[in-house]
C-alpha cells in the first residue's frame, strides 16, 4: 500500500496514537504540529489523504481546509473535539470530505478513511475521456478543468463534482440529501446549508451569464437547464 497520510495535530500523544494505527494499516505517514507546517508537508510530502486537527496553532483548520481545497487529488478528515454541527457544516464549506469527533475510536477513523481513499481513486478513474461543452463553457471531465470564455476557473474539488453531476444529467433534479451523498460521499446529520453555499459560490465563479445554467428548484433542489445547452461530447 502506497498511499500517503498526513496527520495535523497539535496533541503529540493523539498524534503519534493515528500514525501508529496507519502504519499497521501499511500507510505511509508524516505529521505536521501546525498550520503552517501541514502546508509546508502538504507541498513536500505530496499525501492523499491528510487527518486534520480543527484547532491547531498559527493556521487553525479550517483556514488549512480553504488552501487546499482546490486540490482534487486529495481528501480530508476533520478532526474537532466540539460535537457541534456548527464547525462540522463549517468543515464540509471549507472543503474537507468528511468529519469525526473527539474522543474517537482508531478503527472508525481508518475505515472512513479507507472509503475516502477508494471515493478518491474511483473518481479519478470515472469519465477519462467525457468532456461537455456548454455554449463558451467547457469541462474537462479527465483533466478536472472548467474553462470560461477562454480563461481556466479555479474550483475547488467539491465546485467542480458538483457542476460535473449536473450537467452531466440536464434537467435532471437532484434533491440537496442526493447531492451531499454524490459528492460528499456520506450521510449528513443536520441541515442542506452545505449544498446551498458550495452552489452560491459556484454561481458566483460563473459570473452573470452562466450562472443561469444552475436553476433552483424551490423545496426540492437544483438541476442544469437544458435549454442553455448546445454541445456535449
């Protein structure tokens, strides 16, 4: 097994628990203490996964989550010691993939992290070759690209799955629970408030014209617009 853990937190005893646990498993892992050094082992180091502490020092969490968002290519399990939905819906807008509350049982956290792994290699495996296009707006499907107008959108992973889903079934309404299992890959306790922040923001990054390919579907959902759609490939 190759696959790289980096564990992020501040508590040594905690720390040095996760790593032995993932080291049984036959995981390659380093640790990081703070903020800043989880992004320093983050460029070096490369992992696929990272077990990330909320409160740590310099850079908490979450502001760790929003650098890193953007990565596609790697998943993130939040760690926090408040069993407060507050900072897990926080967790989940910033970008992490899943979250477990402390005191924790070893074995939860390899078995989610285990299915992460797979969600992670199975995505990057799904629609090699698909590509849609949409009047100026293309998506790169392979190569986790969404080009507007000529110029490369920078999406997080979960903007770029979530715009995948829908326009790759127009007109198809997708209830807030199915897109939270589609691209969060989990059953959510609490409130949609997720979906409805990651789809804002990705509204946003379209700008005003495109923006109107993302419809709301009042009480239910939201779906691509079929009329807006000329090409897909």
């Amino acid at each position: 097994m190759e696959e790289k853990i980096l564990v992020v937190d501040d508590e040594k005893i905690i720390s040095d628990a996760i790593v032995y646990g993932f080291r049984r498993e036959g995981y390659i892992v380093e640790t990081a203490y703070d903020g800043n050094e989880a992004l320093d082992k983050i460029s070096s180091f490369q992992p696929k996964l990272i077990i990330l502490d909320v409160m740590i020092p310099k850079i908490n969490g979450f502001e760790v989550c929003k650098k890193v968002s953007h990565r596609a290519d790697i998943g993130i399990i939040l760690l926090t010691a408040k069993n407060d939905i507050v900072d897990k819906v926080l967790g989940l807008e910033f970008g992490a993939d899943d979250y477990i509350t402390k005191p924790f049982d070893m074995r939860e956290v390899i078995a989610r992290s285990k299915s992460l792994l797979r969600r992670l290699q199975v995505t990057s495996q799904e629609s090699e070759f698909k590509e849609i296009t949409i009047k100026n707006l293309r998506v790169i499907i392979k190569q986790r690209k969404v080009i507007l107008e000529g110029e490369c959108l920078e999406l997080t992973r979960k903007e770029f799955d979530l715009l995948a889903i829908l326009l790759s079934n127009l007109e198809r309404v997708y209830t807030r629970e199915e897109l939270l299992d589609l691209v969060w890959g989990m059953e959510y306790i609490g409130n949609t408030r997720t979906v409805d922040i990651h789809i804002q923001r990705l509204r946003q990054k379209l700008g005003n014209d495109y923006q109107k390919i993302i419809h709301t579907v009042f009480g239910v959902g939201y779906k691509a617009a079929g009329d807006f759609y000329e090409d897909q490939h």
